[in-house]
C-alpha cells in the first residue's frame, strides 16, 4: 500500500474540488486530490459559467445587484426554509471569486440573464443579469461546454501551487480514528490502494445523477421512464456515501428540475426547436400553464412534474413553423443553435429515419394526437378552444401573453413528446455555513467538510432559475469557502 502524507484531501476534482485545492493550498496548506476520472472538472466542463454578483464585469455592464438583494430574492423564493448563513455566505462570496478566476486567466464574454421574462410576471420571474458566460477555447460566443475554458485554467492553477492531483483513483473510505477524520483510502488505475493522511477532507464527488436507483430511492423517479436526466458517468454518489459512513448527517436529496426529450444531445435541434410559446397540453390533450413561461426550465419542470404520466407536448402548425424559420424563434435560446429552423427539416427526417418517436408530423389534429398518445377529443376541444382565443387575442384560461398567440390549423402538424428532465441532483450531506459536515444532531465532525452538490440544499424544492448560473456558482464558493476554513484546521 502506498502512504502519503499531507495536509488537506480532497475527494474528486471537479469545479468545487478543484476550487477547494487551489483555495487550500493558496493558504498555505500541501494538498492531495483524488479524481477517478482521467481528466478534472466533472460535469462543469459541460457548463457555460458560474453566478456572481458585484464582480467587475457586472459593474462595467451597468448592472446593479447587489449580494444583499440577490440573497433576498433568494430566501423569498425559498420561503427561508434553508441555511439562511450559508446562503448569505455565499452571495457576499460570489462576486469576488470572478476576480479569483479572472487572476488565474479566465476570461469571461460577459453576464446575461437566463431568459426575458414577459412583463406580466416579472415581478416575481425575472431572471438576473448574473450569469458570467466563460469564453470558450478559440473564441467565439459561449455555448455548452464553454466552462471547460475555466476548468483549464483553474487545473493549471492548481498544479502551479503543488497540488497533487491522482487521476484514474478513486477514493474509497474516508479514514475517521477517535471520532476524528484522519485521512482518505483510495485505489489507483492499477489497484494499489493509497492511503492518504491529513486533518482535513473535502467531499466533492458531484452528486449521484448517474445513480438510477439512488435517484428512484431519493425521488420516485424512473430513469428512462419518467426522467431524462444528464447522467454524467461517474458521478453515482459515493462521496455521499463515504460521508454518511464517516457520521455525517443527511439532508433532502432532490433534483434541479427542468425538461427535455429523450437523449436530446444526439436530437439538439429538435429538442431546441419545439421550446417555444406555441400550444403545449398534457395527454388529456389539455393546456396546463401560460405558454409564454417555458423559457423558465424549472417552473416548466415542475409543471411537467404534475401531469398524467410526467409527460407534455408542445406543438405548432406548418404557418407557425414558416414563421420561425423567416423570422427566427420566438424565444431565444442561450444553448441551442441559432439556426435552428433552418436545420429543423433535416433533423426530423432524421429522426423519423432513426425511429426516434418523440418527435412527430401529421396532416391532421387526430393523427398528431393518435401518433403521440394523446387524447383525441380532448386535444380537438383544445384546440378549438385555443384558436378561438386567438382569434379575440386573449388567452381566458392562463392570460397568455398576446403576442404569442397563434392559431394551430394550417397542416402539417408538428409535436413534441417533453419529459422531466433535471441538471443534476443536489444535497445529501449536511453542512454548515462553513462547509464543515455535521452530524444529524448538527455536531460538527472535524476535519470533514463538504461542497458542491454533494451538500448544495439551498435551494429547496425549485432550482433557483431567477438567478442563473447558481449550481455553477455555489460549486466554485463553497470549494472556496471548504478550501480555506481546512487550511486553517491543517494548520492549527
């Protein structure tokens, strides 16, 4: 077995791993991390950028939040049913950490909201400018995996301080002698066990979205059946796991709720295409929210979450279609192509090569409804009803914005078959406001702390789509925050 001493373990290098390193061992602490992958940064390699809010790059947009009023808005949206301390924490964080990463050569296009909300509900939906979008490797505008620029940036940094970063071993136990923990057992790409000693770990393992069974048991959901999910491999929740072993105290594990169609990254395009205010209804062939709130990916996916089956259908007309593809979208995307109705013709054709059956077109309402599964006469009642408030440009039922109100009957039919789908999971450790593990009567363990989404229940039941780039963010502080406070213990 080979031994290695040190200070300040970390378990996974991902975005809150690696942020707890480098903040680790800038405060003087020798730093060992542990990553069973063959490469850092997890799923945030997938991402586009992190919350912050009073940053530089905010200031020179003239944008104006302040950590106080984002923390308001989040303990409102909340209802204050979680750690208040840590949220604040957090917030008063986040701003400087953009400078942090900006030292260490990240460079950021600039902050945006997530989605326009309609004036109608923006008193309570607005989306804040708070979102820094990384710009990619090569330039060019943020799009999906654009934070895999920051992830470079932030393992260079690491590596430039000393941190040891073991790829390809995982660790398996966390180490705890006389109530304290000691160290971390791990085993390399080889099989030899490690056993590292030192007076703090970190958990940072990302969560369990790729665990089906542990999201059934922690959510009711059925992967593949009702949910589709990102599943990035390997995160299947062993850091929760090892904590629990270690004493620590569990929270509520839920998911960061929003929709999707079924494997939507090799149908990008479709699943891009049919996200717009058009007529959405359930399978009784009934409208269930105000179309003009889907850009919201988590109010969608929880009003997805309530129907018959966890299931929905947005569909358009071919008159409606000619309009986006002249006019372009009528909601904009941040992550999908903005082209997409120019390549919608071909990526249905493909679809329908494949057998792909989430997707469909038809010459009438009754054959759209009959291929889709939905109910014939109450999507035909739907539809007359909905056309007929188009026709007086007001929306009884859900006071839909008018804009957006655009009558389905010129064939073909388009619709789309909308699953639950969720970001990631979040929580299972508790933690306080310092990122140190508690047990379930809230005792501090010492020397364990935890971060990321492993411990991240700050949001209860809704991700915090109102203020974007959050997961991200709350990634990159609370590593921070871990990463400091252990080198402090370390060192006493």
């Amino acid at each position: 077995m080979k031994q290695i001493e040190t200070d300040v373990i970390v378990v996974a290098a991902g975005l809150s791993g690696l942020a707890a390193a480098i903040s680790a061992a800038e405060n003087g602490a020798r730093v060992v991390a542990f990553e069973k992958a063959g490469t850092t940064g997890g799923a945030a390699n997938m991402g586009m950028g992190p919350l912050g809010i009073g940053s530089s790059v905010q200031k020179h947009q003239m944008v104006s939040i302040t950590p106080f009023e984002a923390f308001r808005k989040h303990m409102n949206f909340t209802h204050w049913k979680v750690d208040a301390r840590l949220v604040r924490d957090y917030y008063m964080k986040s701003g400087e950490t953009i400078g942090w990463l900006q030292e260490m050569g990240v460079e950021f296009v600039g902050v945006s909201p997530a989605y326009a909300a309609p004036e109608t509900v923006k008193g309570y939906a607005t989306s804040e400018a708070v979102w820094h979008l990384v710009k990619p490797i090569g330039g060019g505008m943020p799009g999906p995996r654009a934070a895999g620029a920051m992830i470079k940036c932030m393992t260079e940094r690491a590596r430039e301080l000393g941190v040891e970063i073991l790829l390809e071993t995982p660790a398996k136990k966390i180490l705890v002698e006389d109530g304290r923990i000691v160290g971390v057992l791990g085993v390399d790409k080889n099989g030899e066990e490690i056993e590292a000693r030192g007076r703090a770990v970190i958990v940072a393992t990302g969560g369990f979205g790729a665990n089906p069974r542990m999201i059934q048991e922690a959510t009711g959901y059925e992967w593949g059946k009702n949910l589709f999910s990102f599943a990035v491999p390997g995160m299947v929740g062993e850091g929760i796991r090892m904590a629990w072993e270690a004493g620590a105290g569990r929270t509520d594990m839920n998911l960061e709720l929003m929709y999707q169609i079924p494997d939507n990254m090799n149908h990008f395009v479709l699943d891009g295409a049919f996200r717009q205010p058009c007529l959405w209804v359930n399978k009784l062939g009934e409208r269930f929210m105000n179309e003009d709130g889907i850009p919201n990916t988590t109010f969608t996916g929880n009003a997805i979450a309530t129907q018959p089956d966890h299931i929905a259908y947005s569909i358009f007309d071919a008159k409606l279609l000619k309009h986006y593809k002249k006019d372009g979208p009528d909601i904009q995307s941040h992550v999908h192509p903005h082209d997409l109705y120019k390549q919608f013709d071909n990526a249905m054709k493909a679809a329908a090569d494949e057998g792909y059956s989430h997707v469909c077109e038809a010459d009438s309402i009754e054959e759209l409804a009959e291929k889709m599964g939905i109910d014939p006469a109450g999507l035909a009642r739907t539809v007359e009803e909905y056309n007929a408030s188009c026709a007086k440009n007001f929306d009884p039922l859900f006071d839909k914005d008018r804009q957006f109100m655009q009558p389905i009957g010129s064939p073909k039919y388009y619709a789309c078959r909308q699953f639950v789908g969720a970001y990631g999971t979040l929580g299972g450790i508790r933690i306080n406001h310092r990122t140190e593990v508690m047990t379930d009567d809230h005792k501090v363990i010492p020397g364990l702390y935890a971060v990321g989404v492993d411990a991240c229940a700050i949001y209860g039941q809704s991700y915090p789509f109102i203020l974007p780039g959050n997961t991200m963010g709350f990634c990159l502080n609370s590593g921070r925050i871990a990463g400091e406070n252990a080198a402090v213990a370390a060192n006493a």
